[in-house]
C-alpha cells in the first residue's frame, strides 16, 4: 500500500476548529466515505489544528484519492493537504 507523508494541511477558507469538527460528520455521513477515509479525515482535521493524534502524518494515497475526489480535501498530490 502506498503512504505519503503529509508535512502540511490547511485551509481552502477560514475556519474555526468547531466549524471544521462540524463538516467533518456532515460531509461524510451523506457521501457514503469509507470509515477508513473517514478515520484520515478526522486525522487530517486534527492536524490542521494542530491536534497531536499521530505522530507520522503519514496516509494511504488510497484515501487521500478518495477524499480529493468527494472533494471533502484538496489534494493534487504532494505533501499539502487543504481542508474545503
């Protein structure tokens, strides 16, 4: 399986920590995300906010391509990730 190492995620618009939890539920009950997505976005909302929950930042391509194409992030690959 394919890892990438996000060094770097932020934010397409301001956003504060209770607006960006509150998206994460509702944008994926309704887009059918796997929970493994699911569990990557939760990360990826965490380190945006600079929530320690895992020490390698590191992800599944396979869920980042996911994710990018709910546009729930905006990943056009590299090590930036931003949150929509």
């Amino acid at each position: 399986m394919d890892m990438i190492l996000i060094a770097e995620v932020g934010f397409l618009n301001d956003t504060s920590e209770r607006d960006s939890i509150g998206r994460l539920g509702m944008s994926t009950l309704h887009n059918g995300v796997s929970t493994a997505a699911t569990a990557a976005l939760a990360r990826l909302t965490c380190q945006a906010h600079g929530i320690r929950v895992d020490e390698s930042h590191r992800y599944l391509v396979r869920h980042l391509k996911e994710l990018h194409s709910l546009r729930l992030v905006y990943w056009p690959g590299g090590s930036e990730v931003k949150m929509v």
